[in-house]
C-alpha cells in the first residue's frame, strides 16, 4: 500500500477551530479513521498522528536519520539561540545532547532529593489554609526555585539576585500567551526583520530583549563560575563547565548559556503542569490517596509513589504530543507519507490506548505495578521517544515524586470543586482547567523518610543513560 492516510475532509481553518479541545478532537478522528491519520492545520505543514506506541516506534526508528524534531521548535523559542539541544538537529545536536546527558542523570542529581524537600517545604509552609487556592501557581514558584538553584546554581549573593530577576522576567516573557498566539509566518517576519526588532509591542521582540538583558549577568555568572577552579560541581552549570566532547573539547560560553536557557523553558512549566495533575487527579481519588498516605507515613520505599507519578503523568499528558518533520518519504502503518510532512506520536492517544491500559479514563496507578507494569511500561511515552525522548525526564520524576510526597507530608488537600478539571490547551501542553483548585487543610507534620532511591529513567528504567 502506498496510499495517503485517511483524515478529515474539512478545509485547514475548520481543523484549526477544533484544537480548541484538542483531546477530544484527536479522539474523534481516531475513532473515525483509526490509529494513523491526518490533519492539516493553519501555519502548518500537513501532519500525520500516530495513536499508539508501535506505531510511534515506526517514526522514532528514524530519528538518527531522515528526520527533524528541532527544526519544528525553532521558530518558538528563538532567545534559546543557535545551539539549543531543543531546536538542533544532526550533528551538532548529538554532540550537545551526549555533553548535556550526564549532568541530568543517575548520580549528578542523586544528592538533589534533600534540596527540592526543602524548597517545596518552604514555600508550602506559606500556603493558605482552609480557603481555595490554585496549586498550579505554587507548582510553577516551587519548579522555578528548583531550576535556579539546582541547574543554575543561583546563591544569596547580589550576583544571584540579579540573575533571579533576570531568569524570572525571561520565564514570563517566553511565557506569554500573546507569543504563542502569534501565526507561525508573522513570528518568522518578526525573527529575521530589522524593522520588528524596532517594535517593542511585538511579544518576539519583548522576549528577545529580556534574554539579551539576562545574557549580560549570565555570562559574567560563567565567567566567574570558570575562575573558580577546582570546585566540586554540585548543580548543572557546574557539570556543564566540567564537560568534554569525543574530542577533548569544553563547551563554550554561548554553548552553556543556549543550554541552560533551554532547560529552564523546557522543564519549569512541564514539571508544574505535571504535578499540578498528579494533586488534581489525587484528591479525586480518595483510594488511592489513602494508599499513598499510607506508604509515605510507613516511609519504606516509594514503589506507590512513583506509580502515582507515572499514573498521574499518563491519565493526564502533560504535552499531548510532539512530532518530526520528515526529510524523506515515511512508511507509517503500511501507508506512505511524503517529505515534508510532519509525523506525531499523539501521547494523548497512546497513553489511552485501551488495548495496553482497560479502562483508560480512571485513574489507577496498580496499572504500573507487578504483572500489568511491563505492558503499562512499554506505551509510557509521556517524555517522548527515540533519540530525542526527554533528557530531563529523570530529574522531572524525581521533582514529581518529592515534591508530592512533601506536600502530603505537611497537609491534607481536598478539591474545591468536585467536578474534575478539563484539560485546556496551554502553548504545547495541556494544563487543568481551573488551575487545580484546592483546600489544604492542617494535618500533624509526618517525618521525613529518607531520601529517594537512586533516580532511574521513568522511560526506560533498565538502561544507563549517561551518553543521552
Ligand atoms: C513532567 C515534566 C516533563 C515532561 C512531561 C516533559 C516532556 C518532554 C517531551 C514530550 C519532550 C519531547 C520528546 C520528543 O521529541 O520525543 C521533551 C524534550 C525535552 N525536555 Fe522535557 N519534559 C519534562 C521535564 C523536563 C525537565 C525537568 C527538563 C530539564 C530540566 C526537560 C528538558 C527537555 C529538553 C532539553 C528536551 C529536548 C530534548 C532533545 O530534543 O534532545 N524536560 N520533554
């Protein structure tokens, strides 16, 4: 067969209104075509979605060859500059993400449990009490400490503080709903042209220049950091200075601070949207609640803490999926698509895929313990896939379950409303609807077990990822 993929007859603009609720819209057309088919959305080129993992692994087998996840992200985040692991392709982006790996797996964050415990401990201690409040906002404050003190390595110093300022500014600006919005051709105009630069209105603009004024203190931050020698690296821009290629070589100034950028964009808003989730979908389930409860007061192990983790991330996606622009011709599920297109895993289907997960609906994090949990396992793509599949994923879950333990440690939370939250389309993710509302009510404060285990990768917990 060497035919098109089935897909919607409606002309682009009529698809584009339907991602309005872009769940269920992937969910009709699946229902309506199958698991492979296509759209064609404004600005884009034509796409085909994928709706489960062994179809998804049919356009990852050609990640190291033939296809481009970085050049779709490139017109969104210009500020992270030229050497972006997010917006790289080929070459160059193997040769970063193999320097980048190591500073973000197994024992370069081993020791950071004991610190996000902390960080999440401070700021929950200032949380109302028995009056609703919107958890996602809290998440976003703790994630963001999170990444200026352990990525950035952020102190108490005045240094720190203007980087503090500088770094936060940035998250808001890249973070604008009027920069999302923006049409793909009017944000490429507004890249390249002398004439936008000149127009501060213009959301590009504004978040290109908050990026050059934090440039001026992080490269000074490096710069100081680099005159430090012989100090043990304990946060990520330490591991970073310390890195060499194949070859011998460090990476430069420009390199670090495209890097460092671009993990604070890609993992502040994720790991907030995360666990406002997993809190969301927990206190509409008592059962499991109590379940966790229970494991944390024992403090044992976190065998149910990581599957409410992986349950939460599941039932809820974070990013409902992300694609490859082909540079060749694809043969997906026995049809054939061209060059040019772009091809999805749509985590929002997989990770519903009832034929790995019954009753995909509920929230059931057993689903990923004893003889369900490698079935379970093989379709959990909530951090991607390939060569590309999220290199933050293990300090993201690690973020998650501390984070969630800590918060469960010090209150007892009830959902405002009972009604569970729709999930509404945030720039690429897919946030709770009301922010997930929540009641904390005071509860005695439970010892503090010991530390997590060793951090292994939530995608693919028997390998070492040290390489990428
Ligand atoms: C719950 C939290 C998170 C989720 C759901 C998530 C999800 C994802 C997904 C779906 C991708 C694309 C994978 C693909 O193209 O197949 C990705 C890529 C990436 N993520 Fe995450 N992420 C999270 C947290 C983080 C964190 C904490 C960091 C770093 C501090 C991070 C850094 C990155 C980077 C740099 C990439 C690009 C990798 C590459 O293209 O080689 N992410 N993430």
């Amino acid at each position: 067969m060497g035919s098109l993929p089935p897909g919607s007859r409606q002309p682009a603009f009529l698809q584009t209104l339907q991602m309005r609720d872009p769940v269920r819209y992937f969910e009709t057309l699946r229902r309506r075509h199958g698991p492979v088919f296509r759209m064609k959305l404004l600005g884009f080129p034509p796409q085909v979605v994928v709706a489960n993992a062994e179809l998804a692994a049919e356009i990852y087998r050609t990640d190291g060859d033939g296809n481009r996840a970085g050049a779709l992200r490139a017109g969104y985040v210009s500020w992270l500059g030229e050497h972006s692991l997010l917006t790289n392709d080929g070459e160059g982006w193997w040769r970063h993400r193999k320097l980048l790996s190591p500073a973000l797996h197994g024992r370069s964050i081993a020791s950071y449990p004991e610190l996000i415990a902390e960080i999440a401990a401070e700021d929950i201690r200032k949380w109302p009490i028995g009056k609703p409040f919107a958890l996602r906002g809290r998440m976003q404050t703790i994630t963001l400490e999170i990444i200026l003190r352990l990525v950035f390595g952020v102190r108490d110093t005045e240094q720190g503080a203007r980087l503090r300022a500088g770094l936060m500014a940035l998250s808001k600006a890249s973070g604008s709903p009027a920069l999302f919005l923006t049409p793909a051709r009017v944000r490429a105009w507004a890249e390249t042209s002398p004439l936008a630069a000149r127009l501060p209105f213009l959301p590009t603009t504004r978040a290109n220049r908050v990026a050059k004024a934090v440039d001026a203190v992080l490269f000074a931050e490096i710069a100081r950091r680099r005159a430090e020698e012989g100090e043990d690296a304990t946060d990520v821009l330490g591991r970073l200075l310390e890195a060499r290629d194949d070859e011998g070589r460090p990476l430069s100034d420009h390199e670090i601070r495209d890097e460092l950028l671009t993990l604070l964009e890609a993992g502040l808003e994720t790991t907030a949207t995360g666990l406002s989730w997993t809190f969301e979908r927990l206190m509409r389930s008592p059962e499991v609640l109590a379940r966790l409860q229970e494991e944390i007061e024992r403090g044992e192990d976190d065998t149910y803490l990581d599957a409410v983790v992986k349950e939460a991330l599941r039932s809820r996606p974070v990013i409902f999926g992300m694609g490859r622009l082909l540079d060749r011709p694809l043969r997906i599920g026995g049809y054939l698509v061209p060059a040019g297109w772009v091809a999805i895993p749509m985590f929002s289907l997989i990770l519903h895929d009832s034929a790995v997960y019954p009753d995909p609906g509920e929230f059931r994090p057993e689903r990923f313990l004893g003889d369900d949990a490698k079935p379970a396992q093989k379709s959990f793509l909530p951090f991607g896939g390939g060569r590309r599949y999220c290199v933050g994923a293990q300090l993201a879950t690690m973020e998650m379950k501390v984070i969630t333990r800590e918060v469960l440690r010090h209150v007892r939370l009830t959902p405002a409303d009972p009604a569970p939250e729709a999930q509404r389309m945030w720039h690429a993710t897919l946030v709770p609807g009301k922010h997930a509302v929540a009641v904390a009510h005071r509860q005695p404060l439970r010892e503090r077990p010991p530390v997590v285990q060793e951090p292994k990768c939530p995608v693919h917990p028997d390998r070492s990822h040290d390489g990428g």
